[in-house]
C-alpha cells in the first residue's frame, strides 16, 4: 500500500525536514511513501482568508488519487490513539486500497468542503494549534508508529 501526504507550502524548518526524510525513509520499505508540496497561496488586501483556502483546495485536488482513502488534518477531526490509527490504517491495506492520502492545510488551515469531501473522517491531533510543518512530522511520527504496529516490530513499545 502507498501513502501520500499532501502539504500546502514547503516545510520552512530545516531541522524538521531532517525528521520528515528520517521517517520517511523508514516508512518507504514497507509503505512507499511520498510527500507532495502544493502552493501556499497568500492573504493579499484583494483576498481573504476564504478566497485563499479555496484556490488551496483546487491545488489539492489536483493532487488526489482516486479511489483512495482521503484523510484530512483538521482541528475539527477525530483523535485516535496510536494503536487506533494502526488499526485503521491496516484496515485500509486489508481491505485492498492501493493507497490513503493526507491532507494538511497551510498556515490558516484547510477548505471545509475539502474537509467534508475526504472519503474518511478527518483526524485531529488535538485541541491545540500546531504549525503545519511540525502536523507533517507528526504525521509522518505516527504512521511510521502504524507500521510497526502492524509489523509486530517493538518501536511503539
């Protein structure tokens, strides 16, 4: 199975692309794994904030696979537990799908109807805010957490 995360805007933080490439790495193995950049659109004094997380949105888009699960990051998600989500994911590979893509909106977040559009519900980290770099490393984290998981190895432990 492939997975795909779809970010709005580069990551910004050298120090967390080294965490980004390191998960990944490990990640490819067993799930091949890619990191898709799409445009950070700006908020310029003829655009606001809604006309901006929709042209996001159209660049996502164009980024989806179809007939894959669709995941999006969103504060209004669901929370999981580490185990919850291996499950989920290994659900998906059980089931057949070629491969689950994530979401994770820039700095002002994600298009709602996008978020209503993704095929599963979307997952929260929490109540807090975090920077979208650092939902990237997180989320990276906690799929390779899932593979192990479903490997059986002790990583997760």
């Amino acid at each position: 199975m492939r997975l795909r995360i779809i970010v709005v805007g580069k990551p910004q933080r050298e120090v967390l692309s080294i965490f980004v490439n390191d998960y990944l790495a490990r990640l490819r193995p067993i799930w091949p794994t890619e990191v898709v950049a799409v445009a950070e659109e700006k908020l310029t004094a003829g655009r606001d904030e809604v006309e901006v997380l929709r042209r996001e949105a159209e660049h996502i888009r164009e980024k989806l696979p179809e007939s894959w699960p669709i995941v999006a990051l969103d504060r209004t998600g669901r929370t999981m537990d580490s185990p919850a989500f291996a499950a989920q994911v290994r659900r998906w590979q059980d089931d057949g799908a070629r491969g689950v893509a994530f979401i994770i909106g820039g700095p002002i977040g994600l298009d709602q109807q996008l978020v209503r559009e993704a095929t599963a519900p979307a997952l929260s980290f929490g109540p807090m805010t975090f920077p979208h770099d650092l939902a990237l490393v997180m989320l990276c984290e906690q799929l390779y957490r899932a593979m192990t998981i479903a490997q059986g190895w002790p990583y997760h432990r």
